[in-house]
C-alpha cells in the first residue's frame, strides 16, 4: 500500500492536464498511487493522459458528471491512508507531498492540513487580497464566509472522509466549500506556511467562472449543516450569523432582478432554520 493517493479530476483540459500530473510525477517524495479521472472531456484530454500509460491509474467517466463526481470516483478507487487532491489546471512544486506527509509523521492527531499557495491570474503572478489569507487550526468561523482551504493544497487522512462524507455530488459548485465545513466544525486544519502549490485562476472555463449565484450553493451548504446535527451551539450561532447575511444579499440581489419568489424565499430563510433550530435544542 502507497502512503498517499493523489487525485485529479481532469473535464475538458487537454493544454493544461499533463503538467499538472508531471508536477506529482516530478515529486521527491514517490510513495504515491496517482488516479486520474477522466470525466467524459469532449477535447483531447483522453488521448493527453493516455500518454503516460502505467505511471497513473486513469478511470472514466462516460459522459461528465462533475469535479465532485471525479473526486469521489477517485477516492472510492484509492487505497492510501492520506488522499491529496490536484486540480487539472494547478501544478505542485517538487516538495509538496514530502512536506505534508512529514507534518503527518509528526501530527498523529492531524487529520487535515494545507499549504500555502502561489497565485497565477491571466498568466501573471498576483498576491492574494487579506480576505484569501489562510488562516490555521480551528477555521471554522472565518470558512463561513468564504472558502478558505484550496483542493489542490489540501491532504486528508482518509479516516476522515469515513467520518464527515465525501464530495456532495449535487453541488454544482462550492463543494469544496461545503466539505472544509463539514470538517473544520469538528477538527483543525493546519497550515504549513510553506507555498508549494501554483493555483491557477481567472480562465473562463474554471467553475467558479462558469456557474451564476455562488452563494446560492453556500447558503445550500450551510443549512444543510446545521440540519445535520453536528454543530454546537456557538457554531450554530456563527453559522445563523452568515447565513442572515448571506440570504440577505442574494434575496435583494433576486428582488433587484425581478424573481419576487426566489428572494421572498432567501429572505424568509434565515428565520425558518432559526425556528427549527429552537424548536430541538432544549432549552
């Protein structure tokens, strides 16, 4: 058994998926099994990754079915206790496994850790704004507000996927955002401050360009986390707390576009869950 499975979901990136699985290739650090899935591109992509034959285990999806789909594909087929994850338009300097899996070694509690990244915007390099600054440990609350661990920097034992779940596959977008919750409520997420990922952005066919309303599926996320059970109260509170704000601003944002229902039921939303959450927490 490998120590890591290293995960790529690859959909429609033929000029930019083979550097992404050279740069886990190219790794010092070589006790990994690398699973590519292939979700049913319609350009070169295929052929692209057939080229590195038995260095990778490629699987398929035969028609798209979504990055969260190809993640837990990738991790349903994966044997490794820690699982890392590169997306197809992101590459990893040399170092990065080697240095997570120390932090490990090192961390027997530590289910979860990041790094810190490089970001490319349009082909130049861009410092993050002080609202991305990743924080360390108990990261719930700053979470709720925007995401705040990146896929491709992230490693998880996989014990904890057993416990929280995987991907949410009806997500269309923010399923990672969705997942860091799921975990950040229950244990810390470390940082290393060392940058050994290159985070590519600001392409029109990466998902967050592609799909409208984005806090639609954060406000999605959070209810669907405090319906669950595994919050405390003060997690509750802060999450109560972001949901009011987000509904508030995308309710207005859906009134200003005249979808009258759609915001009367964003607005409402806050007080609905709040009633639910007082009606089965003793008092």
């Amino acid at each position: 058994m490998t120590a890591v499975s290293v995960i790529i979901p690859a959909f429609n990136r033929a000029a930019k998926v083979a550097r992404a699985v050279a740069s886990v290739l190219d790794q010092t650090f070589q006790d990994y099994e690398l699973i590519v899935v292939e979700d049913g591109s319609e350009d070169g992509t295929r052929y692209v990754l057939e080229q590195f034959g038995s260095r990778i285990r490629l699987l398929f999806h035969e028609k798209n079915r979504g990055v969260s789909a190809a993640r837990n594909t990738g991790i349903l087929a994966s044997r490794s206790p820690l699982i890392a994850f590169l997306d197809s338009d992101d590459h990893w300097l040399s170092e990065k496994l080697k240095t997570q899996v120390e932090f490990f070694r090192a961390h027997s509690e530590a289910v979860a850790c990041q790094t810190e990244e490089i970001w490319i915007r349009k082909g130049r390099r861009v410092n993050p704004m002080k609202k991305h600054a990743k924080p360390s440990g108990k990261i719930f609350e700053p979470s709720l507000r925007l995401c705040l661990v990146s896929p491709s920097a992230v490693m998880l034992r996989r014990t904890v996927l057993d416990e929280v779940g995987l991907f949410d596959e009806s997500l269309p977008a923010c399923e990672d955002y969705d997942l860091w919750l799921r975990i950040s409520c229950r244990y810390p997420i470390h940082l290393i401050p060392s940058p050994l990922l290159v985070k590519e952005g600001g392409s029109p066919d990466q998902l967050s360009a592609c799909v409208e309303g984005l806090d639609r599926y954060r406000i999605m996320a959070m209810v669907k986390l405090i319906r669950s059970g595994a919050l405390c109260r003060e997690q509750i509170d802060a999450t109560l707390h972001e949901l009011t704000t987000k509904c508030t601003i995308y309710g207005k944002g859906c009134m200003r576009r005249g979808k009258i229902e759609e915001g009367d039921y964003y607005l409402a939303l806050p007080e609905t869950i709040g009633k639910e959450v007082r009606a089965f927490t003793p008092t």
